[in-house]
C-alpha cells in the first residue's frame, strides 16, 4: 500500500490519466486507482481534488443517467486538462529519474 502523504502529491495526476483514458464519475475513479494498487482511495479524496480540477477549468462535467440509482456526474478533460497532465507527466519522469540517480548511488551515476 502507498503511503498516504505520498500519494496526496501525485493524486492529481493520475486522476487526470484515469479521466483521459474515459469519461467517468467519482466512484468509478476510485475503483480504478484501486486496480491499479493504489489500495482503497475514499470518493471523500477524490471528490475535493474533482471539485478544485473542474473549478480550474481542467475538467467539464455532465449528469447522466446511471443504469442504477440516481444520475452520476461524469468527468472528462479539457484542453487545458490535457495540458496539465502533459506537463503532469513531464514532472513525473524528471523526479523519478533524480529519485533513481539518487538511490543508485547519486550524481556520478548519472
């Protein structure tokens, strides 16, 4: 299981991945991120950095009628999203990389 102040810093991101890859809700989200080994992520997580992600235009949402149960809120990203996880994935790999130079014996490694 991923520690939980580690995942706070790249949750964003992949939230954005798991949008970019389908239209999708809240709860659909959080099943992904669990298949994916993320362990259990709460709606109650997710649901503030949706908020904040389609209040800074990153998203758009749309009620849809749910198969069973009341209407769902589907998410999918815009261009401004697509952006962001652009650069989400840029920053993603230039950590990983100093993270990986670091642990395999620092910078003459490199």
């Amino acid at each position: 299981m991923i520690p939980s102040q580690m995942l706070k810093g790249v949750l964003e991101g992949c939230i954005l991945e798991v949008i970019r890859q389908e239209e999708t809700y809240a709860y659909e989200i959080s099943e992904k991120l669990k298949s994916f080994g993320f362990g259990d992520i709460s709606e109650g997580t997710i649901y503030p950095i949706i908020l904040r992600l389609n209040t800074q235009g990153f998203l758009e949402s749309k009620m849809r009628k749910s198969p069973i149960g009341p209407k769902r809120k589907y998410y999918r990203l815009t261009q401004a999203g697509e952006e962001k996880l652009i650069q989400f994935k840029k920053d993603w790999t230039a950590i990983t990389h100093a993270i990986d130079r670091l642990f395999e014996g620092g910078i003459n490694n490199g």
